[in-house]
C-alpha cells in the first residue's frame, strides 16, 4: 500500500512529517502511496512517537472515523490498511487482513526500504540472494503464503504481520492463527441463504462505493456475475466492463453471449478483449519490451489490455470476481475428487531438486481470507495499482467467508448458492449453468507454441539465468522444448520457467528483450 524509505538517523528523536511532493517526508526519509484515488495517509504526532496510518477510504457510516489509529477500531476497519509507527531508533509496520497491496521490504544497516511494487528494490537484488526454497517452489507451483520472496534480502509483509527494523536490522513476526468455522451446519427453517448471500455481498461492495468511475473485471462465469450484480444496486453512475475473451473457439463465443446477457442487465458498457491478441508472452507485453517486473501472473498482457482500457474509461476503482471458488470450496473431507497431482518437471536443475519441500516451512499461519485470495491479489493487483486504478475483491471478506464456511455441501459443491442468487436475479440458463464454461488452457497453449518456444530456443542459445544458478538442467530442457514443438499439447509448466527466467532478468539487469520479428 506504499512505497518508502525510512533512515535510522532520522528516527533517533521524533520529528514532524510533512506533505510535499506527492509525498510525506522528514529529513531523508518518505513515504509515499499508490496513485490511487482511494488511500490516504493520516499522521499523529505524539512528544516520543509518530504514527502514520494508510488505509482504504470507505464510505459506510458505521465505521470510526478515517483518522482514528486505536488498535480495536484499525484491526475491524473493513478495508485495508497498513500501520507504521515510529520510535527513537525503531520503525514498525503492521499490515490489514486483506493483502490488497502488499509491502515488500528490504534493509541496509541504517536504512529500511520498502514497496508495493518490487521492482522498484532492484537496486537491491542480486543473483547471489536467490532463495533456492522459493525459486524451486515457483518452479513446482508449490508457492505457499509467507513472507519469503524470491531474494533473501527481501520480505513480503503478509497480511497481519509486523515488521521491525531496528539498528540490530529488520524482523518479520507473524500474528496468531485466524480462527475459522471447522464444520458445515444445517439451515434452520425458514432461513434464506440466496437473500442472505446477496444482503453480505451487497454491504461489502456499498462499503467501497466511490464517487470514482468504477469499473467491472467481467468473465461472464458465476463469480463476476455476482458481483457485476451488487455493484449496479449500489452505485448509481455509469459502469464499465471489460474482460478476456479466452479463445474464438465455441467456448470463447458461449462466454461472449454470456457477458452480453450479464451487460444487459446490470446496464453495464462492456469491452470484450481479445484474448489471442495477448498471449502470454506476446512481444509487446511487459514481458516482451524486458522492463522489470514481478513474476505475476500467467495471463498478465492480457489482463494488461484490461486494466488499459478501464484506465481510458476514466476507472478508479475495479471490482473483481476474486474469492467465489474460496467461498464454494470444499474442505477435504467433504471433497469427492482427489487433489490435482503436479505435474512432472524434468528439468529441474540440482539446486531446485535437493529444496523441493512437500511441507509448508516458513508458511504463514491460517490466515483470515483465503490464502489463495492473498497469493492471487499479490500477482494481479500491482499491474492495475500502477495504471492508478485501486482493486476491490468484494466476495473476499471475513463475514463472506464465515457464512460460506458454514453453509452445508449441497449449497457449496458446484457453487450452487452463487447460482441460485443468479437464478433469481433472472440470467438466462446459459449464464446460470454454462454448458461450456471459459478457461484460459487455449490461450496458455497458443501462447507457449507461439511465443513461448522461441523464447525458450533464444534464452538457451544465449545462456539461461537460471540454469547459470543450477535452478534448471539446461540440457533437459532444450529437449523437452524440441519434443514440445512436436506434441498438440505442450506442458504448461514451461510457462512458469519461462516467466521466472524473465522476470529474474528484468530485475537484476540483463533483460530478455523480445521483438515480434522473432516469432513471425
């Protein structure tokens, strides 16, 4: 939710922050927010500390007031925040439950870095902090929540947790394990869970009601249909939608009927993106150009095309459909089908191989959201941080994930409650129950076989970062790259390797730049 430096000589006796270009500063240090519409930053000033509060701006009246800092009221504030609080020689943070912008840190001996958008620590990473554990886990899609990043000398502030930085250096404590409803119950009489489900919904997403134009992350599937719903009863503007269409298959123009029923009767001006115009990997990307950049997520130019047009529209705010497979899941012991086993990856170097771990060591505890909200906000949300737009995830709550956890099977398997609330509000039966529903394989495929190959034929012939660092067997995987270019489905995990090598390349300076030339 921030980016900033604090220095240890400026924290030696409190001081008076003050705002001035763009940002909060005293002597050497700053701190500065996102450009977005919807966080601000509020300062007390106490004789032997200084406390400065970022949070989410919201509108509902039963919340304290925006400026208050007393624990009770930040820790149930129904937004997300983030804390700093600053003594003689010592700062501490303390992040929000909802991991919307998280904070990565990293420190020298007198001074303390920190930001929401990892790049801008490049200056202090270096192949020689790679964190053998984390890299061999995004490798193996066996990333748990922590605090650990890919460098060693860089930590992500998870949601709850406080970090320390004193002149003996910087700490991360995790909080206590949020508590969670352990059994299904039954529905008394009488009760209705549809109208239940949509009063949650409805206050969660009235809560970030904005006079900012707001903007919708359509699919056209059961979750941002949903949500498409509640934000038309609540906000009285004009709203915009746009979304990745995944393919020009059948699939892809079921999913575009789908999304025009939605638009229809939510009112809603939808932008239908293309999706096979931006491929994972496409040469214009941010991939492509070779800026730095996180790992993020697998669809990113796609979604890049997304966030571009919400910003030309003027969007401030955009709400997403995240959290609706978390609310419908199943615990394990409720589950029919077995978990998904992981796929093969034979070109995992020594170094990968001997840190593979099946435990969760260095994972955070149980946290109050659903872990794969968090994880999936910290890959998704920078790109539209940056563009100056703020994400809101309004079926990602505490009182939402509580009232699914207690809801029985029946309502949960198949996301029935989410579909009956659908059913009522009037979408056709192919919005409802989608004979054909949208998934991004195709695209992954095409863009794996178009871009992804050649990238993988070039960064071979010119050395791999990390195949220098024994993280992958260079030799393996040129083969499974030759064999891939043979076979109608290619292994999706070449995606992760490819988006690690590049990603890594971006940060420490040597980019792997791509023209689309090269893959015509």
């Amino acid at each position: 939710m921030l980016a900033m430096q604090l220095h240890l000589a400026d924290l030696r006796s409190p001081g008076r922050w003050t705002y001035r270009n763009g940002r909060w500063e005293y002597g050497g240090s700053w701190i500065a927010t996102p450009p977005v519409a919807v966080l601000r930053v509020f300062v007390k000033h106490e004789p032997t500390a200084t406390t400065l509060l970022v949070r989410e701006l919201l509108t509902t009246s039963s919340t304290p007031p925006e400026d208050s800092l007393d624990q009770q009221e930040r820790t149930t504030w129904p937004g997300d925040y983030l804390r700093i609080h600053l003594t003689a020689n010592k700062a501490e943070l303390e992040a929000g439950l909802y991991g919307t912008a998280p904070v990565y840190l990293t420190a020298t001996d007198t001074a303390l870095y920190g930001s929401w958008w990892l790049p801008d620590l490049r200056h202090r990473l270096s192949a020689d902090d790679l964190c053998d554990r984390a890299v061999a886990r995004l490798l193996t899609r066996q990333q748990p929540y922590t605090t650990e990043t890919l460098f060693t000398q860089v930590w992500q502030l998870t949601e709850r947790a406080r970090a320390t930085f004193t002149t003996d250096g910087l700490t991360m404590t995790y909080p206590e394990p949020a508590t969670h409803v352990l059994r299904a119950r039954d529905i008394a009489a009488g009760v209705d869970v549809t109208a239940a489900f949509e009063a949650l919904l409805a206050d969660s997403t009235a809560t970030r009601r904005t006079r900012n134009p707001v903007g919708v992350e359509l699919s056209g599937g059961c979750d941002s249909a949903n949500v498409a719903l509640s934000v038309r009863e609540v906000h009285d503007g004009p709203l915009c939608s746009a979304g990745v269409i995944v393919d020009d298959t059948a699939m892809g123009r079921d999913q575009q009927r789908r999304r025009a029923s939605i638009a229809a009767l939510c009112g809603l001006v939808d932008e239908q993106i293309n999706g096979s115009a931006y491929a994972p990997f496409t040469p214009g990307g941010i991939r492509g150009r070779g800026e730095p950049h996180d790992v993020g997520e697998f669809y990113r130019e796609a979604f890049a095309a997304v966030g571009s047009h919400f910003a030309q529209c003027g969007v401030r705010v955009v709400f997403t459909g995240v959290g609706g497979d978390e609310l419908a899941a199943l615990r394990p012991n409720e589950a029919t089908l077995p978990p998904a086993r992981a796929e093969c990856i034979p070109w995992l170097g020594p170094r990968s191989r001997e840190t593979v771990v099946e435990d969760d060591g260095g994972a955070a505890p149980v946290t109050v959201l659903p872990r794969s909200v968090l994880t999936g906000s910290a890959v998704h949300n920078p790109d539209y941080l940056a563009a100056g737009m703020w994400p809101v995830a309004p079926l990602a709550t505490p009182a939402l994930v509580r009232f699914s956890q207690q809801l029985p099977v029946h309502l949960r398997r198949g996301k029935r409650f989410l579909r009956q609330r659908l059913h009522r509000a009037g979408l056709p039966q192919s919005v409802v129950h989608p004979r054909r529903p949208e998934n991004f394989l195709g695209l992954m495929q095409k863009g794996l076989r178009c871009h992804g190959l050649p990238l993988a034929r070039r960064l071979l012939q010119t050395g791999m970062l990390l195949a220098d660092t024994g993280h992958i067997d260079p030799a393996v995987f040129a083969a499974t790259v030759d064999d891939a270019s043979t076979r109608r489905h290619l292994p999706t995990m070449l995606c992760d390797t490819l988006m690690a090598e590049l990603s890594l390349r971006s940060l420490l300076g040597c980019p792997a730049s791509m023209s689309s030339r090269e893959f015509s």
